[in-house]
C-alpha cells in the first residue's frame, strides 16, 4: 500500500482517507498503535482487503506449513507421519495461526501438499478459525489416497474420512488427527 508508487502525494492521501498525516506515516511504516479502523480505511482506498490473524506474543512457530513440507522433502517421504503431527500438536498447543500462514512448498509431493492442506482445513473447523486461501485452493488428488495403505481398512477409512479430507481425494480414519 505504497502511496508513492500510486502517485498519490501524502497530503492528497490523507485528504481523501480523512486522517491525519501523521497517522498515515504510522500505518504505512506499520507502527502497532495504529487502529484496525484506519488499516480498513487504506485497505479500502486501495481495493485491498484486511486479514487479522491473532497470535500469542511470547509465541514464535517452530512447525510451519513450509517448514513441515522442507522437513518431509529432506527426510524422504515416509516422514510425513512424523512432522506433519508435530505442526498439528504445535498448532493445537498455541493456536498460532502464523503456523498456516503460508502454503508447503511445491518440492514436496503432490500428496504431501495436498494432506497439510487437508489438516489445515481440517484443525481451522476444529478451532472455528478462518480457513487460509492457499489450503482451499490446492487440487484434490487425481488418483485417491488411502493413508494407512492396508486394503483391509479402505472401507472404514471411505465412511469416516472428515470432509476436509475427502475433498482432497485422500482417506484418513476418524481418529487420524487424534494424540495419545
């Protein structure tokens, strides 16, 4: 939301936003005191939407979506198990949206991908939170994905898949994002 880059002088920004200069200079260099309502006001200017996203103060994520996804690639396949449940009892821990903030990265498998953005939307409905655009966005599976790979539970695994799953063309059991 650079006013510069749209040649629109400080003081002409200002004028048509009703603020003053000097709260303008606040939120264009992100200054914390600046309220939410002035933020929606230059979102607004600039056709922009604000997207609020709460986190605890003492809290620096150590399990992103990316940094699961660099973990799996590095790792090799069959660690998934393992660092995709350590995002999700990091994200059940502090409910520190940041961890979803951004989508795996495209060196992991397709598969990959597509089951951490089924976990997100899966955990976001669990806790109510607004679901990120990146994990809707990611195509279902072309072939489907039976996780636990024993054809004995393929059917259990169809009738209890979450739909956030199902979606994706994968098929988990209804206990899949559960912790001992």
């Amino acid at each position: 939301m650079n006013h510069y880059k749209s040649k629109i002088s400080e003081r002409t920004l200002s004028n048509q936003l009703n603020l003053s200069r000097t709260t303008l200079r606040k939120a264009l260099s992100f200054d914390e005191s600046v309220k939410l309502s002035t933020l929606k006001k230059i979102a607004n200017y600039f056709d922009r939407t604000i997207k609020v996203i709460t986190y605890p103060k003492s809290h620096t994520p150590n399990c992103t979506t990316v940094s699961t996804s660099f973990r799996i690639a590095k790792d090799g396949f069959g660690s998934w198990k393992i660092h995709l449940m350590e995002m999700v009892d990091e994200f059940r821990k502090t409910k520190d949206m940041r961890i979803f903030l951004l989508p795996p990265d495209s060196c992991c498998p397709e598969k990959i991908n597509a089951l951490i953005a089924a976990t997100v939307i899966e955990l976001c409905d669990e806790q109510g939170f607004q679901t990120p655009e990146w994990a809707l966005s990611i195509k279902p599976l072309e072939e489907p994905w039976f996780v636990s790979e024993m054809n004995s539970l393929k059917a259990s695994a169809l009738l209890e898949s979450p739909f956030s799953f199902r979606c994706k063309n994968i098929f988990v059991h209804d206990n899949f994002l559960l912790r001992a």
